[in-house]
C-alpha cells in the first residue's frame, strides 16, 4: 500500500527538493561536502523526523491532559560508530519542576509510540530502479561514454 508519492527535483548545485503532501522541502549539502549550506543535509533532516516526531507526541500527550508545554524542550543527542553509521539516539526530555510526577513514565511511553522510531526499529526494505522517460534529447553526448 503506498500512502503517497514524493517527487523529487534537483534546481541546482548540490540541492534536492521534494514535494510531499502539499509541501515542498530542500536540501542542501554543507560547503564542506560539496553544497552553498543553503539547507539542511538530508541526514540533518532524517535526524530531525526522530525529534520532531516524538515532539509530536510530547504535544499530543500533554494537550489531552490539558498540561502546558511552555516549559517542556526535548533535545536528540546522536552518537556514531566508526564508520559514521549512526548507532544511537537519545531523547531528553526536560519537564519543569512541577510536571505532575504521576505523569513523567507515561510520557516517555508516549514517546517511544513515535511513528519514525518505531520505523526504525523495523527497518523497511529501499529498493531502487532506472526507468526510461520521455525527453533528455540534450544528454544524447552522454550515450557515447
């Protein structure tokens, strides 16, 4: 079952964009690989869908109980294993002093209910393929190779 597609453009240098849902999201790389630093890497924000995710269900948590999130911050720490692989991800969750106490188990619960996590956790299958489109008469100099 396919939720939706993502359409994928490249508008120059080392930037991606994609439409998804309505939205558009670019990417760039860092000066140091390659790009103008204009957004984002792509891993920066893969790394991103983990905390705002489970952001999300920080929020959705506390709005059911009708609990103030001025106070509440959530930060991601990542660590790295030799071969830059990431190997682990911490959520931090700092509550104000006086987050109700009865509550504080049943966030982090809420948390690990964070659809990106539990993706991660069960890993989909990424499969790649090359199909033949109309155009590109321009790339004909590249046939020759």
């Amino acid at each position: 079952m396919s939720i939706f597609d993502i359409r994928v453009k490249f508008p120059g240098g080392r930037r991606v964009e994609a439409a998804i849902n309505g939205h558009h999201i670019v990417t760039d790389q860092s000066l140091a690989h390659g790009g103008d630093g204009s957004a984002p890497e792509p891993f920066e924000l893969f790394l991103a869908s983990i905390a705002t995710c489970a952001g999300s269900y920080v929020v959705g948590f506390c709005q059911a109980r009708g609990i103030p999130i001025d106070w509440i911050e959530l930060v991601q720490r990542h660590q790295l294993d030799d071969t830059g692989r990431l190997s682990r991800v911490e959520l931090e969750l700092s509550l104000p002093r006086n987050f109700p106490e009865n509550y504080r188990a049943a966030l982090v619960r809420a948390i690990e209910g964070c659809k990106v996590k539990k993706t991660l956790a069960n890993a989909p299958e990424v499969v790649a393929s090359v199909v033949a489109t109309a155009g590109g008469d321009d790339l004909d100099a590249l046939t020759d190779t």
